[in-house]
C-alpha cells in the first residue's frame, strides 16, 4: 500500500513539472525577405535606374518570371512572444526605370532587430577579433632574408 501512494504521489509530481510552463521552450523572433525601412523608401524616386534601386534596396526577393519588369520586395516578422510583422513593396519598371511603387502591409511599422548581447557564451576581451594571435609563420618576402621574429638556424621558406 506504501508502494501504491509512493507511486502515485510521484507520478503527479512529475505530471504537475512537465506542463509547467517555466521550462518552456526557447523562443526567438524570425525575420524572412528584404527588410524595408522608411528611409529606404524615402531614397525611392521615379525614374531611377535599376542598378540604383538595387544600391538602394538590395537584390529583390522575387522577380515576375517572364516580365522582368517588377520587382517585389518582401519582409515577414515573426515574433517570438507577440504577432507578425509584414511589409511588402512592389516596383515596376519601364524602359529600366522606376515609375511605380506600391506598398502593402506594416509598411510604417519599425522594425528592431537588435542582437540580445546577454544570448550566447559570454566572450572574453582577449579573444575579440581585434586580438588576435598572428599564427602566419615568418617567411622571406621573395626569397630574401628571414622576416623579423624568425627562428635562428631555420632556413628561409622557398
């Protein structure tokens, strides 16, 4: 009988720890597409040239297949905690210039896609790229003398 009630407390302890939420899953916002901000779109003027909206906006993520006369550009937030965030923009192009832009969704909705500093292992300051060790060993420029800091008595690299 001890057994039975050891049992069954135990298996209601571990039944009441597995749906608690605190040991959730991690969870992290996933951004997909071209982001879009507003000052992008601020550079965007009619009669730009294609090569200058791509300076601008970068590639498009999606091109009409047998027309290459728009081009689409396509963001999507998916937030880890809250909602979604999507923007897209369409330009079209005539004679290889901009004549037309046309904007769908958050459009106006600023995005902030900060690292969170505190993720990850921590990084010592000797190991930042700033400080690196120069592991190259020292070779002769063009079969000349041994560059500085060379080992004496080694022979030169050919």
């Amino acid at each position: 009988m001890q057994n039975l009630i050891k049992i069954v407390i135990f298996s209601l302890a571990l039944g009441l720890l597995a749906g608690c939420s605190y040991f959730g899953v991690y969870k992290r916002d996933l951004p997909q597409g071209n982001l879009i901000t507003q000052e992008m779109l601020a550079q965007l003027k009619p009669g730009m040239t294609r090569k200058q909206v791509q300076y601008v906006m970068g590639s498009p993520l999606l091109e009409t297949p047998f027309d290459a006369s728009q081009w689409d550009y396509v963001f999507l937030l998916d937030k880890a905690y809250g909602g979604t965030v999507y923007k897209r923009l369409t330009l079209t192009f005539a004679d290889d210039r901009l004549v037309d832009m046309r904007t769908s969704g958050d459009i106006d909705k600023k995005v902030d896609l900060k690292v969170d500093a505190s993720a990850g292992p921590a990084i010592e300051e000797d190991a930042l790229p700033g400080n690196l060790l120069d592991t190259t060993p020292n070779r002769a420029p063009h079969g000349g003398e041994p560059a500085t800091g060379a080992v004496e008595g080694a022979t030169p690299a050919q």
